[in-house]
C-alpha cells in the first residue's frame, strides 16, 4: 500500500517536471539574407522564443496571417520595436495552442521574404542551440562543447527524470 502511494507521488512528480520543461529557442534573423532562420518553428506555452539579429536592423511585429506585411489588429499583439544589430528580443509563450505569425516591419523586410510562423501545443519544442542553429534530432549532442543552451536543459531533465524512475523501481521492488 505504501509502497504504491509512493509510486504515484513519483509519477506525479514526473508528470509535474514534464510540464515544466521550457525551453529557449534561437531564430537567427538576417544571417543568410532577410529571412528568419528556422522560418516556422513549434513551441509550447512556458517557451521564450529569442530572436538574434545577426545583420542590420529590426522590428518583430505579429500579423494575422501566413506571409502577411500587415500588423496584426490584436489588441496585444507582439511588436518588438526596433532591435539593432547584435542584440536580440526575448518573447515568452503564454498561450496553449494556435499560431503566431509575425514579420519585419523595417523598412520594407517584410515583402523581400522576412516573415515567419510559430505552431504552439501542436509537438516537441523546436530545438536550436545557443547559436540558433536547429537540430531535429531529439537526441542528446555529443560533446561537452555542445553541451549548451536548451540541449544541456533537456539533458539536465532527462537526469532528473531517470533518477525519480529509478528511485521509483527501488521503492516498488
Ligand atoms: C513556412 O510556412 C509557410 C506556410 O505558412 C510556407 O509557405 C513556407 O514554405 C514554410 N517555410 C519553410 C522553410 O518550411
Ligand atoms: C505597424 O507596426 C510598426 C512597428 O510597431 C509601426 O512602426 C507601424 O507604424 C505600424 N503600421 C501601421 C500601419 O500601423
Ligand atoms: C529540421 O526540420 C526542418 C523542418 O522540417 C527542416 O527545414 C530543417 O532543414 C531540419 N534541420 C536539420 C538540421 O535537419
Ligand atoms: C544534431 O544532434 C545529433 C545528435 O545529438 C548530433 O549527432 C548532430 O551532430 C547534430 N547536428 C547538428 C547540425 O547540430
């Protein structure tokens, strides 16, 4: 009796720590030309999305639909205003589901191509290290020098999760 009550606390637990696995994901903007780099990502409520301007100058701004130059009429919709060269904007992720679509309002970004999406509740998180470079795989990088950013946050909960699994098995066995 103990020893299953004990056993569902852990799982508990588990599930409770699953939820809270946030993750940061990187959009390199103007790295290759005016396009965001991923264009379209996944993410959950809890992320931050964090684009870093690579080249140039600018403006994050929600539309309201794929593709679109024009600002979005939601009342509070993501506008950024402008971010120079070299730094970047954070956004937090505060709803569970739907999409974002966004795009430069700089100058005239927008209409050469610089626009993107963001699908949240739909799957896993899109994965891109400190650089912003994405990797599908969801397996842990190799490597301590790879051992970074959101990789090294998965890899942290993934530990934690083992250990309650394990601590959970001893209690039942
Ligand atoms: C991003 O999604 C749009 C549709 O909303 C699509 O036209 C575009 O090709 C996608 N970009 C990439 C890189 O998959
Ligand atoms: C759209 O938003 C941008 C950035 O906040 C702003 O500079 C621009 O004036 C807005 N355009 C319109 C038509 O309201
Ligand atoms: C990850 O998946 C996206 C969308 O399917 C694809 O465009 C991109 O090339 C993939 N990246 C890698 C590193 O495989
Ligand atoms: C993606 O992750 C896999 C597995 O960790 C790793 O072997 C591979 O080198 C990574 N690729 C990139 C482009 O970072």
């Amino acid at each position: 009796m103990f020893m299953q009550s004990s056993f569902t606390l852990l799982l508990s637990l588990l599930v409770l720590i699953g939820c809270a696995s946030a993750v940061e994901i990187t959009v390199k903007v103007d790295e290759l030309g005016l396009q965001f780099n991923p264009q379209n990502l996944t993410a959950n409520k809890g992320d931050t999305i964090k684009w870093a301007m690579v080249h140039g100058k600018h403006i994050i701004q929600q539309s309201d639909s794929a593709g679109s130059c024009s600002n979005s009429t939601q009342a509070n919709a993501l506008s950024s205003g402008i971010i120079e060269e070299g730094s970047q904007y954070i956004y937090t992720i505060t709803q569970d589901s739907g999409k974002i679509y966004y795009f430069c309002a700089y100058s005239s970004h927008c209409l050469l191509g610089e626009f993107g999406e963001i699908s949240i509740g739909v799957g896993p998180s899109t994965v891109t290290d400190d650089a912003g470079t994405t990797n599908n795989s969801s397996a842990p990088h190799s490597g301590s020098d790879s051992l970074k950013g959101t990789a090294k946050a998965g890899i942290g909960i993934s530990a934690v999760m083992a250990t309650v699994i394990a601590i959970g098995i001893l209690l039942i066995g």
